[in-house]
C-alpha cells in the first residue's frame, strides 16, 4: 500500500512534534510513537498498488519547480466514531486546486475508486490523535484546545511512502520518493 503526503515546513512540523510529544508526556496519546520517524501531513492520495519506477518519474516532472502552497490550520476537529483528533487547514483555493491538479494528472494510478483521499471526498487534515477512548478523545480535544492557535504553514514537499507491517496499529514505512518545492 502506498500513500502521497504533504509535509510542511520545518518550523511547522517542529510545532507539531512538539504537541505530539506534550500528548504523550501528558498520557493523552501516543500517535507519534506509532510510526518510527512520523511526520506531520496531509494525505493526498492512497494506492494499493504502484509502478513505482513510472510514479516517481511522473512524479518528479510534474513536480518540477512547483512553489511552496500556503495554507492556514484553523480548525480542531474529529471524524465521527473514529477516535481521531486532527487540525485541518482552511480550504483554500490555492489547496483545493493543487488536490484537483493532482488527482487529474495522476488518474490512471487511481486503483481505489472508493479512497477517501479523491477530489469530492478529500477532508484536508492533520492527525494530532488517534485510536482513541471517548475520555482520551475528550482529553485530547480540551488539551488542543486551550494549547494550540492557528497555525500558518506552507507545503514544501510531496513524497510517496509505502505502507508495510501492520502489527498491532503500528505500521512500518519507507519513504519511495520525495519531492522538495521551491
């Protein structure tokens, strides 16, 4: 299984380590420690399957001198009986159209017709938690809450993964291929 993320900017993603770790020291959750070297993101696609030789090099020609994509995470919310906190960014038109361009360039990748991440079910968002209890989840939504603002970002890289070795909620996963913006 593979997935197409969007990572921000250092400083960005430095805010973010920093939650998840306030969360751990706080026994709220322990999301960060579910994936060795987890990033902030945002998902834009997910595929079963690839020919990762073709992708990347789709990848990196359509990529080409592509700017940074700033975006504004305004909003704390949770997708219904999920367990997940996210922060999700205002949607912009600027975020809006780079999905769009995405999923049309990249269509004939496209091997999950019911993927949560295609344009007109895509929800834009930044998991802060998950997997958690009601009461963890109430935790963790008031700690968020009351510690964290409205965060300006930039998107200043695309890479793709790949998933391995799902073992008790904890995933392996390898980096195929990353894309750096100007």
């Amino acid at each position: 299984m593979y997935g197409v993320l969007a990572y921000f900017d250092s400083e960005t993603e430095k805010y973010f380590k920093n939650l998840w770790q306030q969360l751990v020291d706080n026994n709220i959750s322990y999301y960060s420690e579910e994936v060795k070297d987890r990033r902030p993101h945002i998902t834009i696609a997910d595929y079963n399957k690839l020919d990762e030789k073709k992708f990347i090099k789709d990848m990196d020609k359509f990529y080409n001198s592509k700017p940074k994509i700033q975006v504004t995470l305004s909003v704390l919310g949770t997708f219904l009986n999920s367990g997940t906190l996210f922060i999700a960014p205002t949607l912009s038109k600027e975020l809006l159209n780079f999905h769009n361009r995405y999923h049309e360039y990249f269509e004939q990748y496209n091997d999950e017709p019911s993927s949560f991440y295609l344009p007109d079910k895509w929800i834009p968002h930044c998991t802060i938690a998950n997997r958690l209890s009601q009461k963890k989840l109430l935790d963790a939504f008031n700690y968020c809450s009351q510690n964290i603002g409205i965060i300006k970002a930039q998107i200043s890289e695309l890479t793709l993964i790949k998933i391995k070795n799902e073992i008790n909620n904890s995933h392996e996963v390898s980096i195929v291929f990353s894309k750096i913006f100007l």
